[in-house]
C-alpha cells in the first residue's frame, strides 16, 4: 500500500499500522556487537517477529544498562511551532534515550519506544515518525526492536533503551576524585539556545540558527566518546548534559562526593551561541551552563590519563575539551580569571 | 519528611521526589538470579544509584528479552470512576508490562517506569502510585530499577520489562504445530467484565464484583507458569492474553500458520463471569473471548507432553486447562458440540 493509499483510507487501525507501515519500515534486521572482552549480543527477535518481546541472545560476561526517557512535553514547543518535523521527534525520541547507553560507556543494542497519537494523525505523518526512530536509532548503532503504539489524545512518545559494556568497563557518576580533570565532547548551550530564541519570536528555520537547531533535529548521542572513555583506565566517570552543562556538574559533584572547578577560558563555545546570547541581550555562560539539552558527555580523567584520551579521541576525529578540575570538597564553582563565583544558570528543578 | 509534611508544603519538585519518595521507597534492593545452565543475572545499580541507566551483571549465555507497555488510556475509565487507586494503576503498569516477560518463559529482572503526572497531583498519591510500582514488580519477582518522572497535563504511564531466559527455552508465538494442544493458565473475561458492568453503571465496588476488580487491582503476570513451560520441552509456543483471548487465539494461529480449534466444553469459565454475563444480558462466551485485559497465558503443549506439564503446574499448586487443538490450516474456530462455529467477541483493532 502506497502512502497515498494510506491517507486516502484515513488513518490505520494498531494491527495494520503494525504490519503496513512499522515492518516494512524496519527491514530485515540483524545485529551483532562484540565487547572487547569477547563477549556477544546478536539480535533474535525484532519488530519484524511481533512477538510479546524483543529478544537478543548474549554470551559471554556482560553489563547490560538500560534507561527511559519520556521526552514529549513542553520543550516541544518547537514541534508546535512547525521548526521539527515528526521525522525530526522520532530521530529526538531514539537519539534522547541512547545518549543515556552512551553516558554509561556501552555498546547500545537496542530500543523499545513507545508512541500513542491522536486518531486524526495522518498515517504518512506516523511513518515519517516511525523512520525518524528507525533512523535515529541506526545513526547511533542501535536497532529499534519494538515497543507500543496506539491511541491517545495527543502524540506520547517515550522510550527505553539499553545496551552492552564490558565488567570492569562500566561508567558511572560516582568515581570522580581530587586531582582528575573535567572533559567535556562539545560546546553546550546550542539547544538551549534554540528554543530561547523561538520563545522570543524568532525565526530559528533561517539559515543562521542552523547550528542550533540541528540539536532539536539530529540528536547525536556521543557513543564513540563513550566508548572510548569505557576502554579507558584514565576516566574514572561519566554523564549526559541532559539536565544541561550547570546540572551535569552539580550531578557529578554530588554523586561522586567532591568539589568541582569549572575554568572559564576553558570552556568551549560556539559562535552560533555567541550569537545567540547577542540576539537574546544575556550572558553567554548562561546559555552555555542552563537548560539545554545538547547530549554532550560530561567525563572525569586521571591527570595522568588525560593526553592519551584526548588522543585517541583525535584519532577518530573527535573533539575532546578539558574545562576544569576536580577538588576535595563540595559543590560547584566557576574560575573566573583569579576569582571564583557560583556557576551561572538555573539548576535543574523541572517541576518546581 | 512524613507524607502528612509533604502535603503540607505541596507537591516536590522532581530531585526531591527522587531523594524524598522513589529512593526511600525502593530501599537498599538486591536481585540475583539464577537460570537453568547456570547462567546468572546481578543487579548492580538500580533506582538508588540515580545514575543514567539501571545496570545488570550477567554471566554465562542467556537470552535478555525486553517489552514496553503504555497502560494509561480510555481503559482507565476504572480509575477516572474510583474503582481503582492510585496504588492500583502503579501495581497494573508493573504487572502488564511483567505479563509480556512472563509469556516469553523469562524470569523477570527489572522494570523501567515512566510516571508523568499533572502538577496538582498530591505527594501523597505519587507515593502511592510508586509504591504501587514496586509491590506490582515485586510480587512478579522483578524490581523497578528506574525511568522517568515528571510534569504532564495529565497521569501518563509507561513502562518496559526485561528479563532472562536460557537460550533453547525461549517461548515464540511461531512454533504452534498440528497434533499440539492448547491450554490456557486461567479463566478469562474477569477483566473485561468488571469494564463493561462499571460501563453499565453498576458500583463494581460491591463484594459480588470483587473477583472481577481484583483483576485490575492485583494483576498477577503468570511468571511461574511460564518458566514451567520454557523448561519443558513439549511447549512449543506461547503468549498472552492481553489482546484477549480471541485476540491471542487469532494471532498464535496467524504467527506459528495453523488451525487453532477451541472447544467450548472445555473453557474454564469463572462464576464471577457468569454472573457478570447474565447482569449484562449477554452470552458468556462474549465476556471470555472478548476485549479483556486477564494476562492468562496460552501456550501450546505436544500431545504426549500435557500430563507432565499439568502435573508440574498442579506441583506449584497452578491450574492449567487444555481448551483446544492445533490442526493444520489457518483461522481459528470454536467446537461446540459436533458443530464448528467462527469463535464470539470482538477481534483486537484497538483503533479502528
């Protein structure tokens, strides 16, 4: 059946929808990964099995990690507001949920997203939803497997994900200690920045904010960074900046028992940014520190270590930014040239 | 802080229902288990960690097998009318998306839960529906090891399931096979009665109603059943009937390509059904077949196979009722008395 077909009908009851649109969409799947232990994950059963569940057959010692994220609500205003497609939400929904696989050091496998639209969405709006997931998920080496669809009020949209990591090789957000640095994969503040700038009104489909609504558009968890981190005697820790950059390292201190310094001159920024605090008359370290959901990988480096992950980061022609150090203590501070102040930013407080 | 301090000073703001409610409420939880070849599962960081993923340590080979379900739609009308709590939806979201678990002949792990909820939602209720979460997934073996919460306009649950099986044991819904019987774990048509009676305006409330309501109150995923048949190796298929039990009929037939024929004689049938179907004025057989969400479990057993099978449910004090027979073909039909006729209910179209 064509899509023309399909809209012509009207919408698709669940079992059709199933076998017309999401089958076909996700081939004939196949998946192996193989952790550096020798351990294996192949793929059994898939969407294309319709079974009660995804199954991957494992062998050998393993972790395995896996995380949910629901990730419609208000942030999607820029959905409402016509600048991401649904093409754009599905790529969001598998890109939001792997980046947490990503953050723990592991091989993603797979994901279980679940989507409930209302009845009125036309069936070629639910496949270019449907091939944003399918096609956010391959981007970042994972394969969507199955998960729920059906009716709603509105589009619901959440996921899980989960993935593999060698024993030994698992990154939580509790080893950070005196001495180590801070690394950061990327500039942060980009999403942020978007959606700051389209609640002001402006037109974030022109070519100049590109940059920045490429974040809202192709989420790119940072798998390869936490790969490498994984393999790595040198990093001691690891998270996502979903709560944005000021959350991360509050999260971090927190979680790992220490104080941590954020050096100013350090810290990477993008021009895009830059203009953005411009556009929006605020100082760019808040865009840069608050609510933005950039899904860089925030990571902590034994001083020794440092040079040899950053270089076999440059190797796969990834950017690695050492942005402060780690203190006996507490808390977060910001270095300031000789000074050090709060970080800027709001903390993250979704529902106070 | 006391839930009477909570409501006092409104509802938290999501790190301190973290820190405040779902970590207190989990505990300090542990799972190991232990399967068949040896192969074990380990828990090594659940809700407690709060870090980006829950993580399980596995050894030996082991099939991982993981499903999601979103139970939060017109169903809930039970809810909306008070039939059922805030502790009861938190106990239903663990245990249907357990039951997928369950009929892949899997021992339960852990359960990611999504909990969004309307800001007026009292601290107090959220507890309840935490609680809920964990009793439900506890009482099926497994533990809520994470997920997401926060502000919606309104409650939304999802949630996804994993869990392990040996590999050999794993149950399909494709190996139905001609000379096999069917048997079923339970009666069916509890669940869609106490729907269709509250439907009616009947208070469901009431002692007489108990056995139906209790179907949602206290789903019970059939886990123990489940792990009897994927040991076995004369079950050959299974799934269950949250489709009901016309819906899973139809689809084992479908998925394994064979004639499934039900006998009515022998369909295990509740006293609370029937007396449901006389109060609704309806055939019983529209009640059991029909759009009811009981998560029994269908499985399909070799001829020379049943006897030990049944004995080994009856050993762990379980009820298991042959109710058919595969034949070759396709369809499915119901055998009453020397006659054939197309089997009564509603098929699952849940959007049509």
């Amino acid at each position: 059946m064509t899509t023309d077909a399909l809209i012509a009908n009207g919408p698709l009851d669940e079992p059709s929808k199933i076998a017309e649109i999401i089958v076909p969409a996700m081939g004939e799947e196949e998946l192996d990964s193989v952790l550096a232990n020798g351990a294996t994950a192949r793929l059994l059963l898939g969407v294309a099995a319709q079974d009660d569940c995804a199954a991957f057959r494992l062998e050998g010692d393993q972790i395995i990690v896996a995380g949910s994220d629901y990730v419609r609500g208000p942030k999607f205003s820029l959905y409402e507001k016509g600048f991401i497609t649904n093409y754009d939400i599905g790529w969001y929904l598998a890109g939001a949920n792997i980046s947490d696989i990503a953050a723990m050091g592991a091989v993603p496998l797979g994901l279980l997203s679940v989507v409930r639209y209302p009845k009125a969405l036309r069936d070629s709006d639910f496949s270019q939803l449907i091939e944003g997931i399918r096609d956010g998920a391959r981007a970042a080496g994972a394969l969507n497997v199955g998960g729920d669809i059906g009716s709603a009020e509105r589009i619901i949209l959440s996921a899980s994900a989960f993935g593999v990591v060698e024993p030994g090789n698992l990154l939580t957000r509790t080893g950070a200690r005196p001495g180590q640095f801070l690394c950061i994969t990327g500039p942060t503040g980009l999403a942020g920045g978007a959606m700051k700038l389209a609640n002001a009104g402006e037109d974030i489909a022109r070519e100049e904010y590109s940059a920045l609504l490429a974040k809202w558009q192709r989420v790119t968890p940072r798998v390869t960074h936490g790969r490498i981190f994984a393999r790595s005697p040198a990093v001691t820790s690891c998270l996502d900046t979903s709560d944005g950059l000021k959350g991360a390292v509050e999260t971090l201190a927190a979680a790992s028992g220490v104080s941590i310094v954020v050096e100013e001159d350090l810290l990477p920024i993008d021009d895009s940014v830059r203009r953005a605090a411009a556009r929006l008359n605020c100082d760019v370290l808040e865009l840069l520190f608050g609510d933005s959901v950039d899904f860089e990988l925030v990571a902590t480096v034994d001083a020794d270590g440092v040079n040899d992950v950053s270089a076999e980061c440059a190797q796969s022609g990834l950017d690695l930014h050492v942005i402060g150090r780690i203190e006996p203590g507490s808390g977060s501070v910001l270095q300031r040239g000789r000074e050090t102040v709060g970080i800027p930013g709001a903390s993250w407080r979704h529902t106070a």
